[in-house]
C-alpha cells in the first residue's frame, strides 16, 4: 500500500503546488539533493564510467561551496528558516546539522526540498521498501545475504545507503550515486505535469529508479500521479543493435526547458536521442501540455552534454549563451565552402533547429541559429517589447569562450527574472555581465547584507551572484543542472 498523507506529515500547502511554466519567473519550490559521502568516493579510474571528469574534495564542495547555494535558496524561498541564524548554523559545534538529512538540526524545509529526505518517507512503508530494495539489488546484481541485510535496515540507513553506496563508510555495498546532486536531470515540471527522465548511462539508472518510485509514492505528488509521464521505449527496441538511435530512447532534464507556458524545448545531445524527443513531441502533445515544441540538435559532444551547457535564460530579453551558435559565427562558418560542404556530412557536428506547432504538425519552422529562436521566444512568447540581447561564454573571445562554458559560464539559475546564479571562476563572462548593466556580487557578501538587513531578497533585480566554484566545478554541472523547480510563480 502506497503512503498517504498521514503517513508522512506534510503541509497542505506543499501538496498542491507543482507548477513551472516559465524558467525565469520567481522561484518557490525545488528539489536538490546536497553532496554525500558517495562524492568522496569515487576513484580516478571509475570518474569517467560516472560521468566525472575528475575526483572532488568533498569537504571542500560542501562547507565552501555547495552550503553556500542552500543557505541563498533558504534565504530566497524559506527566509523564516534561516533569518538571524547564520552564526549558530555555521559555528564549529554545529557539525554541519542544519544540511543533513536526517540529523535534529536538518533545515526540513518544504521548499528547499532534499531528496534524501523525501526517499527516506518513502521506505517507511514496509511495501514500498521490499519493492525498491529488490528492484535495486537486481540492478546492482547483490547477493541474497546484502538483499536480507539492506530490508532490515531502518528508513534513514537505508535511503542513505540507497544513495551513497554504503551502510557505513568501510563498507560498500554498490557504486555511489555521484550524480544525484544534479536534480534537474531526473524529471522536468513542465506547466502541471512531470515528464520522467530515460538516463543514457548506467551509472544513472539507479537514480531514474529512486526517483520514480519518489514521483509516485510520496504525497509531495500526490496530486499530480494521473500526470506523471513516461517516455515510452520504441516497439520491439531490445531486438535492435545497442547503438542505434531508432531505437533507443534516453532524455535527460537538462535537455528540457520550460520557456513560456505553451512552449518547450527539447535538446537532441551527447545524452538525449531523436528517437527519446520523437517520443517527447508525440507524448506532450497528446496530453495537451503544451502548444509547441522546438527540437535543438546540438553536436553530440562531452564539451555540450545538454543544451543547458550552452545557453540559459536570464530575463525575458536577456539569454546567456555560447557564441559559437550565434547567427555570426554560423554564418562565418557557411561562408567558407569547404567547412560548409564538411558540415553537411557531418550531420551530428552541427546545429539543427526545427519547431512544432500542435495544430500545424506537418508544417514546422526551422530556425538557422540559436539567437534567432530565443528572440523569437523573447517577443513572441514572452511579449518582450525591449531589443533582445545576449550575453557571451567568456564574453565571446577565444579560448576563454571554450573554457568558460567548459566549467559552466552558460548554465545558470534564476531565482527570479534578472537574478541569477553562477560560478565566480567565469571572469570574462562575468565581465560581459556588468557591461550588459548587471550588478555582480559573492554570495558571503549578499548573504551577510541579508542577515544585517541592507538587501532584501524580494527587492534584488539584475544581478549575477557568484558562487565558489573550485571543487563543484569539476564536476560539470552549474546551478541549473543542481535545481529541479516544482514551483515557480507565473510571468
């Protein structure tokens, strides 16, 4: 039997708020999940294989890096939380309680919602823990002995073991989830429906599990389960070769983006497939989520991943972006008949833009640069009556462009329209920023003028907060892949 609310005390105002129509509106609920032991765990020669490019320091990313991030979301969703608690939060005796799941001191806030916590709601029903713990073990291939250990281990054991690999730091069980701190991966609100993901490697596949076992059981979503989607595989796709892209389905949430209530795009990339997108279009448009849909194909590169590596919104008229997909830098290349004729074969290196209508299906519009579909999304979805404009990765000079957008330059959160966060190691792009007549501030020093009253959340416009960024950096992913909205107020 599934857990009902009174199973699991949760407000009533919670219950009823899932809702993203926009990616720039202001932001009231999401889901992350904060770094665990597992990121400690994972070993040079296996940082590929999990989707890493290299080892973390994990106290490093926690106490001067990802704290941070909580403790702004706290101060932007939650404030009642956090307002005036700053010293006793951070003070050496505190242990870090206010970010762990789990300990008596844990923030539990309903808006800045830990998926930890909600996993470990979830296995306090005895039905859905002998589920989740089978379904787990048949994936990681354990043995009988681990499958009797992990299903007598209490709720908060197990959702921690389920994730970080380990009932205790000398014993592994199966590989962590290093990945999980990347939320937005796993689903994508999209107006009141919430489109599951397909991961396109196994080191994610154990997530994807978690979390629909979270989508469908826990009262969080309790109002939206008839509006669950699932991505459906191609008929018949396990007889066809392992590689072929007609047949294999995977999305990713970083592939996804809610620009307008009846617009959404959809990136074909190194992680999700035409087929998955295919699949998406049919899917979206039978339920009547949304009126449109633009397909972006971008090279299937490790430098791109997702199209949120490349551009995200700021401001209804304002758009981050990578130069390399602007209209100049396309027709540079065009231009040029040998790199021209090199591109036509070679389909998968270059950008291919084709938009939906749900009432003119057979009739799409193409577009020939990213540029011109976010102004046309700039003033025709969103009504924007300012010029569009756009800042650069690494203010569009190379190598810094390259560089930058490696380490995140274009893949920033919104807290609210023109108020957004990103690492503080992008200098140029940061400088592009300020030309473009944004305010820039380090999140110590906004946090501190929070606490003592000289800035109010509600009242910050235009202005890029820089986060510390040496260790999360590595791990190639910026704040709006560490975010998964629930709820975000209408434009």
């Amino acid at each position: 039997m599934s857990l009902t609310t009174k199973d699991v005390t949760m407000p009533s105002r919670i219950r009823h708020s899932i809702h993203v129509s926009s990616e720039i509106a202001p932001l009231r609920r999401l889901l992350v999940h904060s770094p665990d032991s597992g990121l400690g765990k994972v070993v040079p020669s296996k940082a590929q294989d999990w989707l890493f490019e290299d080892i973390v320091h994990l106290p490093t990313i926690r106490r001067g890096e990802y704290d941070h991030y909580i403790k702004l979301l706290m101060y932007f969703l939650d404030p009642d939380r956090i307002r005036g608690r700053l010293r006793e939060i951070d003070a050496p005796e505190a242990d870090r309680g206010f970010y762990k799941p789990g300990h008596p001191d844990f923030h539990a806030s309903d808006r800045v919602v830990e998926l930890q916590t909600l996993l470990t709601d979830i296995l306090q029903d005895e039905h859905i823990r002998l589920q989740l713990v089978s379904s787990v073990c048949a994936i990681e291939g354990c043995t009988f002995e681990t499958q009797q250990g992990l299903m007598s281990a209490a709720p908060v054991d197990l959702s921690k073991s389920f994730i970080t690999g380990s009932s205790d730091d000398d014993h592994m069980l199966f590989p962590p989830l290093p990945n999980f701190i990347f939320t937005r991966d796993i689903g994508i609100v999209i107006n009141d429906h919430i489109l599951l993901n397909r991961p396109a490697r196994k080191a994610r596949m154990r997530e994807a599990l978690i979390m629909k076992y979270i989508f469908f059981h826990h009262p969080l979503f309790e109002t939206c389960r008839d509006r669950i989607l699932e991505i459906p595989e191609t008929f018949r796709h396990f007889l066809l070769p392992k590689d072929s892209e007609e047949g294999n389905a995977t999305l990713e949430g970083g592939d996804v983006m809610v620009v307008a209530p009846g617009h959404l795009l959809i990136g074909v990339s190194e992680r999700t497939t035409l087929e998955a997108a295919h699949q998406a279009v049919n899917l979206l448009f039978d339920r009547n989520v949304v009126r449109k849909i633009t397909i972006i194909r971008i090279p299937k590169k490790r430098d791109y991943m997702h199209i949120d590596t490349v551009f995200t919104q700021v401001k209804k008229n304002v758009w981050v972006m990578l130069g390399h997909f602007s209209r100049k830098s396309i027709k540079r290349a065009y231009s040029d008949t040998v790199q021209r004729l090199l591109f036509e074969k070679k389909k998968d290196e270059k950008l291919d833009i084709i938009q939906f209508d749900r009432k003119s299906i057979s009739d799409p519009v193409h577009f020939n640069n990213l540029e011109d579909l976010l102004d046309d999304i700039s003033r025709n979805d969103l009504g924007s009556k300012e010029k569009t404009r756009f800042i650069y990765s690494g203010n569009n000079e190379f190598p810094y462009d390259a560089r930058e957008q490696w380490t995140d330059s274009c893949n920033l959160l919104a807290l609210r329209e023109g108020v957004v966060l990103g690492y503080d190691r992008n200098d140029r792009t940061t400088e592009a920023f300020r030309k473009n007549g944004f305010d820039v501030v380090d999140v110590q020093t906004l946090l501190k003028d929070f606490e003592a009253g000289r800035k109010d959340p509600e009242t910050l416009e235009d202005t890029l907060i820089l986060m510390p960024s040496a260790e999360l950096s590595r791990a190639r992913g910026g704040f709006h892949c560490m975010s998964m909205p629930l709820l975000r107020d209408t434009l």
